[in-house]
C-alpha cells in the first residue's frame, strides 16, 4: 500500500550548499603553522552552530596573503565598516583571529559558494566553496555596502561557478578502484 500517511515532511538542508544563500558569520579563527590561515566558519541562519562550513583564507605566501586579505575585508565590509576592519591589528595570527571573531561573529550576509569537486579516499566527493570575487552581499545595516533584499540580489550561480576533478584524475581514481580479492580491509 502507498501513501503519505506518517510520513514526516523533510525540511531543506541545514548544510551551506552551492549557490547563493544567506548566512550567518559563526566564528574567525587564526591558525598559526606552516601554512598559516583564516578560518572562517559560516552556517545557515536556521542551523545550529555545529552545522558550519568552513573556509580557509591561506595568507603563508605573499601572494595568498595579498590575495586572501582582499577576499577578508571585501566579506568583513558588508557587515562593518572600512574603518572599524582597518583599525584591527595585530602581531600574531591567533590573535587577530580572536579580534576578528569579536567583531565578525553572528553577522548576517549573503554569499555566493561555488562548487569544487575534489578526491578523498578514492571517491570524487563535492565541497561548497567561496569564489575569488563579486561573492557577498549585505543584508543589515552597519557595513560599507547597503543592504540588498533578496529579490534584488545580482549574485548568481552557473556552470562557471563548478570547479570539476579533471578527466585525468578521475581516470586514475577508476583505474586504482580496480581491486583484487587480497586487497579487501577485511
């Protein structure tokens, strides 16, 4: 017999999914290491705070530094102000991390997450992922840009926002997936 009858309705995702959709800043972090960076941690307004998708803004080199701290503050003008984001400094990446988390966190904006196809344990899996530009909008007060509703929003998605595993990889993932009897984990 088929029927909806004690079905539940399932809502939408509580995960960021490529395409545009308005988020919540939930914390910045500094990492300090070899490859230092920037942790931003994003989630939907009606997620919890376990629901998050991070991003890293890797500023080791001097190009990723210029470049990541451009993508920083083009994110951090649409929720303050130009002036309130220069004022931040610091000598150690853990605690501009920290300054920027007091000031960032809990932050509502709109972003455009592209979408990036990448390899993890013989498997092509896909990971939303922020462009190098033209990617937020504002959607309260308080920040340089003003806000946009949604029904104005001028971010969209398309194919061009897809990054793909090249035909090369995946070719090897399907020739390495080949297995014998004696590879078996068990």
């Amino acid at each position: 017999m088929f029927g909806t009858k004690g079905v539940e309705e399932k809502g939408s995702s509580k995960w960021i999914r490529p395409g545009v959709q308005e988020v919540v800043i939930e914390s910045v972090q500094g990492i300090d290491g070899e490859k230092s960076y920037l942790e931003f941690k994003f989630r939907l307004p009606e997620s919890g705070p376990e629901d998050v998708n991070s991003q890293r803004l890797y500023i080791h080199t001097e190009k990723s530094f210029r470049l990541n701290m451009s993508r920083l503050k083009y994110i951090a003008k649409h929720v303050v102000s130009q002036e309130e984001i220069d004022a931040l400094e610091s000598d150690s990446i853990i605690e501009y991390g920290e300054k920027l988390d007091s000031m960032l966190s809990g932050k509502k904006l709109r972003m455009k997450f592209g979408l990036e196809e990448y390899i993890r344990n013989g498997e092509v899996k896909e990971r939303a992922v922020l462009p190098l530009n033209n990617f937020c909008e504002a959607v309260m007060p308080g920040g340089d840009y003003p806000p946009v509703d949604a029904k104005d929003t001028k971010l969209t998605f398309d194919e061009s926002d897809i990054k793909r595993v090249s035909l090369a990889e995946k070719a090897a993932l399907s020739d390495s997936s080949e297995s014998n009897e004696d590879d078996l984990p068990f």
